[in-house]
C-alpha cells in the first residue's frame, strides 16, 4: 500500500487533536488538506486510529481464537467484505486496536457477487475447521442483495452441514450489541465497545491462516517511530 511522505505527520497531528477531544470528522478534513492525503489515507486515518482509552476498551474486548464449540454471531456484510476486498486486492490494514479494517467501505465500492460468494465459503469453511457449535448471521436490510447473501449463506451451511441461520436485520449493530452468550464478529468499533460478549476478529486470522496475510499495521508502523510532542 503506497503511502504518501507526509503520513507519519498527519498521523501524529490526527493523534494529538484526537486525545484532546476535537470532533473526528473536523480533524480528518483539517489534517487531510493539510497534508494532501490520498482518500484512502484519510480513510485510514479515520477508521485506524482512536483515543488510547478506546484502544484498550476494545483490546479487553478481543481474542484471539475462538473457543471450542463456540456459539458465534456475525455481523454478515462487515466480515465478508473485509475478507473479500483483500481477495479483490483493494487495500485492508490492521488499526491501532488490533482489528482489520477495509480501506474501500467507507467509499460504497461494491464487490462482484463472485469475490462475495468466494468469501462466505472462506469464512464458513474456517468456522467448520473450528468446530464451532452455532452460528448466526445478521445482514443489513437496507443493503442491496442482503437477502440474497441469506439464501447463499443458508445454502452453503447446509451443505457443510453447519448449525445455524442467517437473517436481516435494520439494525445488526444492535443484534450483536445485545448477544450474551458466545462470541461475535465483527470490527465495527460501536459494536466492539458495547459487546457484552468477547470479540474474534474473524477476517483477521482467517487472512492470515490462509493467505499468510501480510498487511499494514499502525502498530507495526509506529512501533520504532515518537511523534514530535507539539504539532
């Protein structure tokens, strides 16, 4: 992912105005024009990094693997597009929390039927390598071939012969907010910091086991680097 000079700067600036409470969208117009950032490092900036105190929230939220016979419940669309715009080569990376993000979604980029279709099968197979004992997803309603991505689902289930069902919902944020038993899936940051439950960045390790996934990290990136105090 090519990165413009002035990046490790915008991303100190974005830091420092993001812990003294400045309004997000504000700040990524402000730093982005100053720095003439590429739309997708603004997006990155926007989606990769947050407050210390809502780093370590979600971190207490997340695991690393799923535990055996676990009950898990996706947030459909989130997942499958973030495994599917990797498989369609458009740009994921790793935010300050430890989560995958999608480069390409806040920009409403659709993916042909055939990467989605490609990336459910992925994701279901990992889950049944997992032994995992239910799985419930939740699709978007007001998004386009939601109920389509159901039907496919349901079908590719009962043909791995996995317990579970897929659905849509006007809201999945709030049907993952308020599972109390098992894990979920998702890196939507309202979702992780109000789960009642532990989180499992499912595209994440799936990527990484199968692809041997080598993407951007912020940690990685400014783990040998120290942002100038004042800006």
């Amino acid at each position: 992912m090519k990165l413009s000079e002035h990046f490790f700067r915008a991303v100190c600036d974005y830091r420092y105005l993001l812990e003294r409470d400045y309004p997000q969208k504000s700040i990524l117009k402000i730093v982005g024009d100053r720095f003439a950032l590429a739309s997708h490092e603004r997006v990155m900036l926007y989606r990769g990094l947050t407050t210390k105190r809502q780093i370590s929230l979600r971190q207490q939220k997340m695991i690393n693997a799923l535990p055996v016979h676990a009950e898990v419940t996706l947030d459909g669309f989130n997942v499958c597009r973030t495994v599917g715009s990797y498989l369609n080569g458009n740009p994921v990376f790793v935010g300050m929390d430890g989560f995958l993000r999608d480069v390409s979604e806040l920009h409403r980029k659709k993916l042909k039927w055939e990467i989605l279709e490609r990336s459910m099968t992925l994701i279901l197979e990992f889950l049944r390598k997992k032994n995992v004992s239910h799985i419930h997803f939740y699709f978007d309603t007001p998004i386009s071939h939601s109920g389509k991505m159901c039907e496919m689902t349901r079908r590719k289930m009962l043909k791995l012969e996995l317990i579970g069902e897929a659905e849509t919902a006007f809201s999945p944020d709030h049907e993952l907010i308020t599972v109390q038993k098992g894990v979920i899936c998702s890196a939507d940051s309202n979702i992780i910091e109000n789960a009642q439950v532990k989180v499992f960045d499912l595209a994440n390790q799936l990527l990484r086991k199968e692809f041997s996934a080598q993407v951007f990290s912020f940690r990685e990136y400014l783990a040998n680097k120290k942002c100038p105090e004042k800006i």
